[in-house]
C-alpha cells in the first residue's frame, strides 16, 4: 500500500510538472506540435499522455465498471441493454426511428387526453375514448 500511494503521488506530481514544463517551454521546443491548437491544448494532451501511460491498468479496471454504472442508470431511466456488446453497436447507429402511438415503450396506444371544442364533440370523443379502451383489452 505504501509502494502504491508513493507511485500515485509521483505520477500525479510528473504529470502536474509536465503540464507546466509544456505550458511554460512548448511553444519554443515544440513548434511543430503546436500547428493546429494552442499551448496549452499540447500541455494538457502531453500531461493526460503521462497519466495514461503510467496508470494503464487504472483504464483496464475502469472501462467494465463505467459500463456496469452505465447500464444501470439506464435501466432506471427505462433503457434496457442486454450486454456490453449493445453499446458497441452504437458506434454503427446512424438513425433511431420513434413513433407517435408509443408501442415502442409501452407495447400498446393510448389516449392521454381528449380536448372536445363544445357539448356535441364531447360525447364523440367520449365514445372514442371507450372504443379505444374496448381495443386495448
């Protein structure tokens, strides 16, 4: 444990002084990097490049668990994924289509409100409301 705290710490404070090093000496050392973003752009990709390299195992270890959260949350939003591989797929996704009677969340239509424009209209949509629930059974 105490091996582990002491390398965190290094590596935390490497990628720290690598940020400022660039940040501070990058724009003269490293010209060529600079072609299309700022200084500090370079600083913060070189910095996040330490961190990366020396805790690789961390994104081995973090990669199942972000998508076990991720799952998760969804599921309690109504999101149902069956496997890591779903989410895979994503990346290949060009078009989500929806429709407007809601069979793709419910599995069934229904009528959520009935708006009548005087006495006459309201007995008809009362009449369409039932024949829609008769349907329904």
């Amino acid at each position: 444990m105490l091996v582990a705290g002491n390398f965190t710490y290094a590596v935390m404070t490497l990628s720290a002084t690598t940020f400022m090093f660039c940040n501070l000496f990058g724009a003269r050392l490293l010209p060529p990097a600079l072609c299309h973003g700022s200084v500090v752009s370079l600083a913060l990709q070189l910095s996040f490049t330490v961190l990366v390299i020396a805790y690789s195992f961390a994104l081995g270890l973090a990669t199942p668990t972000t998508v076990m959260v991720g799952t998760s949350l969804g599921a309690t939003k109504g999101l149902l994924l069956h496997g890591e591989s779903v989410l895979e797929r994503f990346s290949t996704v060009d078009t989500i289509v929806f429709d407007k009677t809601g069979t793709l969340t419910i599995g069934r239509s229904t009528v959520t409100k009935v708006v009548s424009q005087g006495q006459g209209h309201q007995e008809d949509a009362d009449a369409r409301k039932n024949h829609h629930r008769e349907c329904d059974i």
